[in-house]
C-alpha cells in the first residue's frame, strides 16, 4: 500500500496543477516527515520502553506547559471567535490530541504496577499527577471532539487493561471518581473562560457558525463525495485528494479516493491488523510497551476524525512501532487472550 501510495503521491505532484497546498509540500510532508522518519521506528529497542515513557511524557509535559504560559485566551482571535485554544504552529486538534496523550501516559504510570514510578517517590507521582490534570484542562480548552472522544475509548481499554493486570477494583473506581471531580472542576473552568467544549458536543451553539459549518456539516457532504468519486474511478482512484477541499478528513475513505478499491482494502486490512494488535498489546500483562498500545489506538482514532494520509506523522510512527513490536509469540497467545 505504501508503494502505490508513494507512486500516487509523486504523479499528483508531477502532473496536477489544481492540488489545494503547492505540490512540494505533499511530497514533503509524506517522504520527509512521515515515511522516512516513521520507518526507523520498525527499528526500536524494546529494552528501553520505560526511556521512550519517560521522554514522551517529559515532552509532552513542556508543550503543555509552555502553551498556558504563552497563550493569552483573552486575546487568541482562535480562542474568542470559536472557544478553541491553539497556539504557534498548534491548532486545536493538534493541541487536543497532545493533551490527551498526556493525560493517558500520566494515568497509565500512575495505575501501573511495572513501576514506571518507583514505589516511595512522592514528588514524580505528584508531578505525573498534576500534569494529567494540566493535560485534562488543555484537552477543554481546546474543544476538539475526536481528542476527547479518543480519550474516553482508550481510558476503557486502559481500566479493562489494569483489572488484567492485578490493580485492584477499588483502586480503579477511586482514580474514577476522583478523576470524575477534577474533570468537573476543570471543565467548568474551561467554560468560564471560554472554551466551547459542550457546545461542539452538543451541537447547539449559533455563535460559532464558521467552525460548525466546516466541521458539522460538511463532513457528511465529504464522505459523500468521497465515496461518489471512488464508485467514478474504482480502479485507480480519483486523486491525491478532493477537487476544491483537500483530503476528506477519514483516511480509510482517503485511501480508496487516492489508490482505488483494491489499495484501500490493503489499507483496511493493514490498518485492522494493527489496531488489533495495538489493542494485544494494551492487554498483555507483561508487555512493557502497553502506554504504546493505547497513544495508536488514540491516534487511529484521530485519524477517522481528521488527518490525511500524507500529514499524519504521529499515526505513522506509532504504526510502525506497533508492527515492531514482537507481542504475539507463539507460546503466550493464551496470556493475552484468556
């Protein structure tokens, strides 16, 4: 599927002049920042699982932080004209789903019992503690439903995960609630200062016509147009992406638009086969690589939302980690599936 894709990618760029971005920066995006780069993580080291947590939440803990520090809500033309945070170089989605990460590798450390945080340090479960809730509030503050929809599918998968892994039941209904009453604070907090969470989810807000028109109504229009362009073109597929928009916003139908029915059932079937195995390795009680599992799910989730093909490097990584990832040795399918 990659081949034909790459080749799809390069004739575009070649020979259409009607593509919506400039042709350099479709084959910069996929070559550069997505295949490259994504395929030397088939090449991990899956003795330091603990140094890749360990970094990931690191790096995600400054980009929370220096996005409160640095983002007046009061002045953000993005934040006052639809309730959105973003910041430099972040939209809102981006910004969602990076919180949410947070919040999922905070809350997979603290309820782990591989001690990714020693057992008599105080100070880094407080840390970890506090920057899950940081994370919680940037998540509303930038009201993208496909992050916190992610958040909640993966929370499930992560409690069922801890009930495999021996924590006890009490312990997980206490994390509930007390994550219950944080969330409640905190999105009261976030719409106090502006955040239009529950009205995106609602879909009842008037005052934010521009995003509710793009979001909410035309999506339907472009999964339509999607699927009408592939019945047109069943063979090859229509294009990069759709005339006068850009990619659909659901890179399985993306697929089938950019290399026809037959590269976009290799693309369903790869994409399947991942997923379930991302979803193997969040329930293997001995895996070290389980936070792993649960970022791909939240990512392959995103990418149903929104993300194209070519721009979706974080799916990609995390996609070739997975497939690098030995989790289904022969002798211990009966561990991970009883």
């Amino acid at each position: 599927f990659i081949i034909i894709y790459s080749l799809r990618v390069v004739y575009e760029t070649s020979y259409n002049d009607s593509l919506v971005k400039e042709n350099s920066e479709y084959l910069l995006f996929w070559y550069c920042i997505c295949l490259l780069p994504g395929l030397t993580f088939l090449f991990i080291d899956s003795k330091y699982s603990k140094k890749y947590l360990y970094c990931s939440w690191l790096f995600l803990s400054i980009i929370s932080i220096f996005t409160l520090l640095s983002t007046d809500r009061l002045t953000n033309q993005a934040f006052t004209e639809n309730g959105r945070l973003s910041a430099d170089a972040l939209n809102p989605i981006t910004l969602g789903h990076y919180s949410v990460s947070l919040v999922l590798i905070s809350l997979y450390s603290l309820l782990s019992r591989k001690e990714f945080i020693p057992k008599n340090s105080k100070i880094i479960r407080g840390l970890f503690l506090i920057m899950m809730l940081i994370g919680l509030y940037i998540s509303f503050l930038a009201a993208s439903r496909g992050p916190i929809i992610a958040l909640l599918i993966c929370c499930f998968l992560l409690f069922i995960s801890m009930q495999r892994e021996g924590v006890k039941s009490l312990k997980i209904i206490i994390i509930l609630i007390f994550i219950s009453i944080f969330a409640n604070i905190l999105i009261s907090q976030a719409l106090d200062t502006g955040s239009s969470v529950i009205n995106r989810f609602l879909e009842t807000d008037n005052e934010f016509g521009y995003s509710r028109k793009i979001e909410y109504a035309q999506r339907p229009e472009l999964f339509a147009q999607t699927i009408e362009m592939v019945i047109d073109n069943p063979l090859l597929g229509y294009g990069l992406e759709l005339p006068n928009f850009g990619y659909p916003h659901n890179i399985i139908l993306e697929a089938f638009l950019t290399t026809g029915i037959f590269g976009g059932l290799i693309f369903i079937i790869i994409f399947s086969y991942v997923g379930i195995k991302a979803i193997g390795i969040i329930m293997n009680k001995k895996s070290s690589w389980n936070w792993l599992g649960l970022l791909y799910i939240q990512y392959a989730i995103s990418v149903m939302f929104s993300g194209s093909l070519y721009n979706s490097n974080i799916f990609w990584y995390l996609f070739f980690t997975i497939l690098s990832i030995n989790n289904f040795k022969k002798n211990n399918y009966q561990v991970y599936f009883n």
